[in-house]
C-alpha cells in the first residue's frame, strides 16, 4: 500500500476540520494526519484533484502562500474561495492581522492556522 493511500482519510479528516475563514498550512495538515514532516505528501494528494467535498482552498504554504503558479486558473480559484471566506489575499499572499493590528510576517503564519 502506497503512504499516500494510507493516510488518506487522516489527512482529509484534517483538512475538513479547517474552519472557513481559517488556513493552515500543509506541513500543520501533515502532523494533525500523524505524519509529521510529510507536507509533500498533503500536497500531493490535493493534486490528484477530486476533492470538491473537501476546503482545499484554506490548505496553503507554510508562509501563507498560495501553491499554485501565480496566475493560473487554480491560483485564481484559491484566492477567490479564501476571499469569499472573508480571507485577505495581497499577491498571492494571506494577509492577517496580529492583535496589534499590524501585518505578520511570513514565519508568523504559523501562530494563525486554525483560527
């Protein structure tokens, strides 16, 4: 059995508990799945496409990047579903307030996903 057929359910049970308006990142999805380190593995299963039921959209980089290549029709579509959500997206990029009010930093990320 292939790893990524293994934790499939793990790492689709996670990505669901996304809650709309929140992201995480794909190393985070990883270690909710029980598969520390395997962010790759999370992204490639997102790739394999067919996942209508699942918020794929909130799943981003660790430093609130958008996967895709910047413009195609999947960037377009990221940005548009996490904007819907009430998200702010600034060239491909999450932007969330800290409590201060000020912007975060790209290694802050982290301190945001999951609400």
């Amino acid at each position: 059995m292939r790893l990524i057929d293994q934790y499939r359910d793990a790492i689709c049970t996670a990505i669901a508990a996304i809650p709309a308006g929140s992201i995480s990142s794909y190393g985070t999805i990883a270690r909710c799945a029980g598969i520390p380190g395997r962010a790759r593995l999370v992204a490639r299963l997102l790739a394999e496409g067919d996942h209508d039921d699942l918020p794929w959209h909130r799943v981003l980089r660790a430093d609130g990047r958008i996967a895709f290549p910047a413009g195609s029709s999947g960037f377009r579509e990221q940005a548009r579903r996490l904007r819907a959500e009430g998200v702010s997206v600034v060239q491909g990029r999450v932007v969330r307030p800290n409590r201060a009010g000020a912007d975060m930093g790209e290694r802050d990320i982290d301190r945001l996903l999951w609400g």
